[in-house]
C-alpha cells in the first residue's frame, strides 16, 4: 500500500459507515478519516427516543448472543461489554394465526401439545428423508416447502419472514437471508439432523447464549460511544450529490464542499448507492438500482401502567390473516427497568409507509384491540416512517453481489460498498460486512 494514500472518506454514518470508520481507525490509523453525513446526525436508524416519558428505540433494540459475534466484538472493542443487558423473565413469543394469539413452543412438550405445531411432528421428522437439492440458491418458500411442508412454512416460517423482511418468503433467497438453513442442508444432507449435531456445540457455549439482550441506556450508546473514540471528523447535513473517480483520487461534491480522498466506502441505502455510481458504467451496478425496498411504519404505543395480558417479548402476524400488521414487540416487558414497573410500551409493525393518517390508527387500534385484548386507548401514539428501509434480497443475490464487488474491484479500485442489501440486514450483519470490507481494504 502507498504511503502517501492518507485520506479515507466514508460516505453515511450509519452503524456500517461508523463501524467501518471504527476498524479502519485500528487497522490504518496513520489515514485521514472523513465522514459525510446528509442527515442532521449520525446513527441512521439506531436513535433511542425519549417520548413524553417513555423510552422507544427507533429502529433495531434486541440482540441474540448466538447471531451477534461481530457486534459482540465491536463492543468488547468500544468498553462496552459491561453495559449488555441481558432479558429477565418471560421468553415467551407469539403468533397471531386464524385469528388467535398462539404461543411458540419453546421445548418438546409445549411442541407436542400446541395447537400452532402438535400436527407437524411426523413432517419434521420426515424432513431428515427428503433428499438435497442440487440447486445453488431458491426462494425461502420453495426452500421450507420442499424441506418441510406447507403447513410449516404457513405457521412458522411466513410470520417469521413477515416479521424481519416484511416481505413473502416466496421473494427472497433462503442463501442470503437465512444461509444456516441452506448450509445445514449443504453439510448435513437434512436441516433437521445437522440442528441435531449442533446441539452438543450448543450445550458447551454459555447459558446466555441463547437469550435476548440490549444495551443499558439505549441501542444509541453504540453510535455515542464510536463517535466519541474516533478521532474522524464527522460532517452532518452533507449530502454527497456527486462522486467521481480519478487516476489518483476520489472527488466528493455537495451543495458547498468538495472533498478529495484516496479511497472512498459508499455506506449508504442500496438506491443511494446505486445513483451515486450510476455515471460510472460498472457491470453488475444495474442489480443495485432495480433492487426492489420495501418500508415498514412503527406505531410507538405508550400506556402510564401494566396493561399487556401477555409475557415475553412479542408477536408475529401470518400473512393468512390479510392484514397490514406485521406484529408487535413489548418494549417494557424484557428488561424489568424501573419504569417498566409502571408503564407499557408496545412497538406496533405495520407494513408499508403509505398509508393514509386515519387507515393507521385503525390498524394500531385493531391490533390492541383484537390481538392483544387491551379495550383502553393509549396514553401516546407516535408513528415512524422508515421509507425503502429493508432491501428484497431475491434469488440469486449473493452471486450478483459478488459478481458486482469483483467488477468494482476492476473497474474502481479506490471505491469499497457497505451495507445491509450486501450480505444482511441486520446490525451484526452490517457490521460484520464493514469488518470485513476493511480487512479486504488492508489487504490490497
């Protein structure tokens, strides 16, 4: 590497561009790191809000030990591990199916006598005869369908898809959105037997491995803590309008600046993305800007007491009941804070960002009402709009992905793409792409 390449510019201070800034920090601290921003502050997503009393988080609040080991690094790395709060009480979760609330099984009895899965027994098992595919990706539907049947893709696997993508699981690749199923079968022959020889890798990672967690004062301490190590100057209200590729460097423009750099990351959402590189021609780029998004509008439900009938942690809508609800999440049930002993607060999903002011009251009103039992109204409703927030990842996206970055890597070699529409969606995946986007950086 050049030692007079001494400016880096990363575009979007989300967790990816944040993160990225962190390990590019550890890895190549003798480089000039510049941040643009083009909202008023950095984060993205992760904002916890204060609510006329009651604390909400904006986007992403729960974790799982077992699927968080970019983000548990990251925070071992920022001092934060101290700060993890794990879930107390109830692990309780639900599914809202022909109209009635049902509880996951969370063991072999509750599995055997649940009305959501007593009938699936024999389908699991047989799931162990059903010969693998030779089929290099498919949609999550054909996938389940093929494994095990109808009836588990219904009950489970569509809320379940609902829920994290909001989308029909016959419109996502099970390879990019849940590649552990796809390895299982890959390794194993069967999902079912190479869950079983996980088990005894299970039994020895410890016991909160397998629980929820958070961060005590909020999800944004992550953001506060990685802005304030960074000795990376970080420029809100800059909204890079045009980015192009020199011999020898990158020039950035917005409205008043101009920025110049040797290498540029392009941390933002996949149609940002997309725009920003759209004059440059790269094979594959195409992919990017017909990349389909779809939006989700939360419903912050405050009440100043204990009103939830139920534990845990929330529920999850099928798509069979035709409805734009997608589920909730009960915010004040996991963490027993202070104030939870006092109040309820409910994060109501609902799909879509379009709808009309009166049409989402009434889909927040009928999922209290008729979902969860609770007659009373709130104390406060405050809705969020996250516009094209979670990208579709189809069939096939892993290898176009790949197919691109190779390109890029041809054709604009000072140029590196981070994100959640590249390899995962969620905060440890966005992460664990900006981990290693770096290292493949400090590498070449």
């Amino acid at each position: 590497m050049d030692d007079k390449k001494k400016h880096i510019l990363i575009v979007g201070a989300g967790i990816s561009g944040l993160s990225a800034a962190w390990y590019l920090s550890q890895v190549a601290p003798e480089y000039t790191l510049t941040i643009l921003e083009k909202e008023e502050k950095a984060g993205g997503w992760i904002e916890t809000l204060d609510t006329c009393g009651y604390e909400f988080e904006k986007g992403p609040r729960i974790f799982k030990p077992s699927k968080s080991k970019a983000l548990l690094s990251l925070l071992d790395e920022l001092n934060l591990s101290s700060e993890i709060q794990y879930a107390q009480g109830s692990t309780d979760r639900y599914i809202y199916l022909h109209n009635h609330m049902h509880k996951l099984p969370k063991g072999p009895l509750s599995f055997l006598s649940s009305v959501l899965t007593r009938d699936l027994i024999f389908t699991i098992i047989r799931e162990i005869t059903v010969r693998r595919t030779t089929y290099a990706d498919e949609s999550v539907g054909e996938f389940i369908a093929r494994r095990f049947g109808s009836k588990v893709l219904d009950r489970l696997f569509d809320p379940l898809v609902q829920g994290i993508y909001a989308v029909d699981p016959y419109k996502i690749s099970i390879k990019s959105c849940f590649p552990f199923l796809k390895q299982l079968e890959d390794q194993h022959g069967s999902v079912v037997y190479g869950m079983i020889k996980q088990i005894g890798k299970l039994k020895k990672c410890k016991n909160n491995q397998s629980a929820l967690f958070s961060i005590h004062g909020g999800v944004e301490k992550i953001i506060k803590t990685i802005q304030s190590r960074l000795s990376s100057s970080i420029y809100c209200n800059q909204k890079v309008l045009d980015l192009q590729f020199q011999a020898d460097k990158v020039i950035a423009k917005t409205e008043n600046n101009t920025y110049t750099a040797d290498f540029v990351f392009i941390a933002l959402p996949v149609k940002q993305a997309a725009k920003l590189l759209g004059h440059t021609n790269v094979q594959g780029l195409s992919y990017l800007a017909n990349m389909k998004n779809v939006g989700i509008t939360s419903a912050l439900v405050g009440y100043p007491e204990k009103i939830l009938p139920y534990e845990g942690f929330g529920y999850l809508v099928s798509s069979k009941q035709q409805t734009d609800i997608l589920g909730a999440v009960f915010d004040s049930n996991p963490f027993n804070k202070d104030h939870d002993k006092l109040q309820t607060r409910i994060t109501v999903m609902l799909r879509g960002t379009n709808h009309v002011e009166e049409e989402k009251y009434k889909l927040v009103y009928h999922a209290l009402s008729s979902h969860l039992g609770i007659k009373k109204k709130p104390d406060l409703i405050q809705f969020i709009e996250a516009h094209d927030a979670l990208p579709v990842m189809e069939v096939g996206h892993e290898d176009r992905v790949l197919f691109l970055k190779s390109n890029i890597r041809k054709s604009l070699p000072r140029c590196y793409l981070l994100g959640n529409y590249l390899s995962g969606v969620s905060v440890n995946d966005c992460i664990r792409c900006s981990q290693e986007t770096v290292l493949q950086w400090a590498l070449s």
